[in-house]
C-alpha cells in the first residue's frame, strides 16, 4: 500500500469523432510528461468528443481503443482510466474503462446520462458504481453529468446497509461546457467537503462538432475542499498531484462526520 498515491490529470482538446487522431496525440502528451504516475485519467469520450452518433463510432471491448490503453498502462506502468462509446449485447453505452498495466481491466457505464444533449437516447444507463483499488487507495470513478447528483456519489453504501467510507478518491471525467463552468466548479470543491475525500475533475478544452466550447478547468481537491493542481483553464496541460493517505485518514479521525450520515436505499 502507498501513503502517497501519484495521480495525472490530462486536460486536452479532443478531435470530433477522430478516434486515431486523439489516441496519437494524447500519446504524446504523456510520453512528453516526466512524472511518474501511479494513475493517469484522461477525459470523457477521449476517443471522439461527446458525440451522440453511438451507432457509428461504437468500438467493442475487444477494439482498437481498449487495446490502446492496455499497451499504454503497461508501457507507462500506471492504471489508465477514461471513457469511450462501447458497444456490448447490441446496447451503446458511455463507458468508464480502468486498466491496470497487467492489463486487468474493470469498467463503469455512466449512470445519469444527459437528456438536455440527447445521450439518454442514444445510450443506455449504467446500474452500478464501481470501486477498484489501486495501491491500497479505493477509488469511485464516475462520469460528467453525474457531479449533479450527490446520492450517486455519496462516500456510503447505497442500499440501506451500514455506513462506511467506501472511497479516498473520487474521479469525474467529463465532457463540460464553458456555458455550465461554474457550476463544475463548485460542485467539484462540494463533493470533497461532503465526502470527506480526495476529489479529481478531468475535462477537455477546445471546441467540438456541435460548436460548444469547453474551458477545462481540471483540478484535485483534498478532502477539506482545498485546491492542490495548477492547471490553468484553457490550456492543453498534463499535471501530476501527489494524494496523501496519512492526511486523508487523520481528517475523518479528528472531524468525523460520516458516523452522522443519513441511511436510506437507493430506488434503481
């Protein structure tokens, strides 16, 4: 187990439905980032933009893009998270894909899929979170439009059961507009402080097919709500934060506010 978990943000604009394109480039993005990293996350749908053409652009877990992150973690020695349009038993889904450099991988379908944009027609919704382990560390990956329920992404069971802190670390990759950006903001600094966790938000820059722009504004919180990346909005940036574990546990020793939490069941 590690006290220090080394942890890389890659905030990137990302070519529309240009699948090669991006795995080239953000390849080189991390082959010119120095640090070491135990965990590298890359964006929402980092393969085509948030793109509602499911059908078209669906790639099986089997595809070029899995592939390409199996060679990437073992080649980088770190686990490698990001999400991409999969197609699986004929239903698309925005799918969260957590490989570890043995090439293990375990996944997450985004939950709450955006209606405002037409996903929840072209995709079908995930019914379960997942919670890996890497280094000891316990980690809740999570999805974009997801940061807007809290309950998804409550630092406890969800079925009623005793609660616990199930996570130190909770991930959001994302495809978030400029339009929206301060509500990003703050509801990311919002999850740190209600779940007594480290909280880490990945989103793209640039423009993409539909001409929404987005800003970025990739960060890590620690669990007291306080900012500990420099990447700066706008800007294609690979950082790498070092997460403390002696830090997080000495917190919710001193300020235990998760013994308090409200139990109840999670209606699917």
């Amino acid at each position: 187990m590690k006290n220090e978990l080394a942890v890389t943000l890659v905030q990137c604009s990302l070519s529309w439905e240009e699948a090669e394109e991006n795995r080239s480039s953000i390849k080189s993005l991390l082959y010119s980032h120095k640090a070491t990293s135990d965990l590298i996350i890359l964006p929402e749908m980092f393969t085509t933009g948030f793109s509602m053409n499911a059908k078209s652009l669906a790639e099986q877990m089997d595809g070029k893009t899995h592939l390409w992150m199996k060679e990437m973690a073992e080649d980088l020695d770190s686990v490698l998270i990001g999400s991409l349009i999969i197609e699986a038993s004929g239903k698309y889904y925005n799918r969260l894909l957590v490989v570890s450099p043995s090439g293990k991988t375990e996944h997450y379908d985004k939950r709450h899929l955006f209606s405002f944009a037409g996903e929840d027609e072209n995709y079908h919704p995930g019914l379960d979170r997942l919670i890996f382990e890497c280094h000891g560390w316990r980690i809740c990956p999570l999805v974009c439009y997801d940061l807007r329920f809290p309950i998804w992404s409550r630092n406890a069971e969800l079925n009623g059961g005793v609660d616990a802190n199930l996570f130190d670390l909770l991930i959001y990759v994302a495809n978030w507009p400029k339009a929206r950006r301060q509500p990003w903001i703050n509801l990311l600094e919002a999850r740190a402080h209600e779940n007594q966790a480290y909280v880490i938000g990945v989103n793209r820059i640039g423009q993409d097919g539909n001409n929404i722009e987005y800003f970025g504004d990739s960060v890590a919180y620690s669990p007291k709500g306080k900012k500990l990346s420099e990447i700066k909005a706008n800007q294609i940036s690979v950082e790498t934060v070092l997460l403390n574990k002696d830090d997080l546990l000495a917190f919710r020793e001193k300020f235990p506010v998760g013994k308090d939490k409200d139990r109840f069941k999670l209606m699917t």
